[in-house]
C-alpha cells in the first residue's frame, strides 16, 4: 500500500548562451536576432551566416533552450545542439512551445536594448528556428520590422484573427525546391496569404535541399541591403 501525499510541477531553470556583435560604424542600428536549426548551436551558425556580419547591424545569436542528446557521447554538453521548442505532433503543445520559447527570446532582447541603440529589428530563422522566427513576428509583432524565415512554414492559422497588427512586417521566406524535409508548397501558399492580407511578403525558390546553403544568404543580404540594412 502506498499514498501519493504531493503531486505537482516546478519551474527549472538552465543557462543558454547569447552572443552579441557590433558591426560597422558606432550609433543606433539594425537588430539581427538569428534563430538556428535544431541540433545546432549560437557557434555552429555563426559560421554558417558569417556573410550576414558585412551588414552594418547589430548581431544577436541565441542558442535554442532544449539541449538535443549527442547519441554519440563525443561532445560535452556545452557543444550539443540545441531545440527551440518541444513537438510530439500535439498542435497545442507545438503552440504552447513556441510561446514559451518567444517569452525568453524577448526577454533576452528587452535586456540588451537597455545598452544599444536600435532602429528596427529583423528575425532571421532557419529550419526550425525558422517556424520560431515567424512566430514570434506574429507575436510579437510590434517589436518586429522584417523577418526572414529560411526552410520553414510562417504558421499563420495561429493567428487568424489578429493578422492585420503585424502587416507593417516585411517578410521574406527562402526555401529549397530540393527540400524533402520542409516541402516548399506549403510555405508558398502561406506567403501568398500573407500578400492577400496586404503584407508586403516575398518567396524564394531555389535549387536547393534543406541545408543552410550559401545562396540563401546571399538572397537574404540582397533583400536586406534593399530595404536599407
């Protein structure tokens, strides 16, 4: 026989790592907020973006919260890759997830911007970093300016109602037409919504598979220096 006395849920806290660089002439900026793929880290992307470092900004990585086991065992903690939210296919927890993850992703940003000086703020996303950087513009939508999602889905049906607040944000989404694991279709028919809707959205498709490629940075840093960066 036993008893069960207490049942209950407690927050638990881990350090992530941020990393913020300062390029071109001193003064009030761009904010470059990158969000990677899962089962990468702040230091394996900057490497794969360091192109993205010639525009004058401010550049911010922050690593995905979720630790992602190396099955191997020949990494120590601090070099595993990393998630950015929790999905077991469950819609709720995939929203639930996000949110959470958007809460701290704001929290790091509102506590930089007490020591820089700041002009307008872009998303820059890929893969799975790419549906967080697309919610989180939606979300979030008066901090954001422009948002580049990089082979993922902008998950529009999150917020149906409230679309019209954020159509000050530009979008650009960049996929693969090779990309068998985030089929482009998909995020085409959501950029044609957002376009409906008045928001000034842009698709790129280009002969390429779901890798983080160095023509998808070239079109984001065209896109960008067109719109001012």
């Amino acid at each position: 026989m036993h008893e069960v006395l207490v049942s209950g849920k407690s927050s638990f806290k881990i350090e992530v790592p941020n990393k913020l660089i300062e390029t071109g002439e001193k003064g009030k900026k761009p904010l470059i907020v990158y969000l990677h793929g899962y089962k990468q880290n702040i230091e394996q992307f900057e490497e794969k973006v360091s192109d993205m470092l010639k525009l004058n900004a401010y550049h911010l990585f922050i690593q995905g919260p979720y630790p992602v086991y190396d099955e191997s065992r020949a990494l120590n903690v601090s070099k595993w890759g990393r998630a950015w939210y929790l999905y077991d296919g469950n819609k709720g927890q995939f929203t639930k997830s996000l949110e959470i993850t958007s809460e701290f992703i704001q929290e790091v940003i509102d506590n930089l911007l007490k020591f820089i000086e700041v002009d307008r703020v872009c998303l820059f996303g890929y893969s799975m970093g790419g549906y967080q950087a697309g919610y989180f513009a939606l979300s979030r939508w008066k901090h954001v300016s422009e948002c580049i999602v990089v082979g993922a889905r902008i998950k529009t049906e999150v917020f149906e109602e409230r679309l019209d607040s954020a159509k000050h944000i530009r979008f650009l989404a960049i996929h693969g037409e090779d990309d068998t694991s985030v089929l482009p279709g998909p995020q085409q028919k959501e950029v044609e919504k957002l376009q409906a809707k008045g928001f000034e959205a842009s698709f790129i498709l280009l002969k390429e598979p779901h890798r983080l490629v160095p023509a998808y940075i070239a079109e984001s840093i065209h896109w960008l220096k067109a719109i001012g960066y």
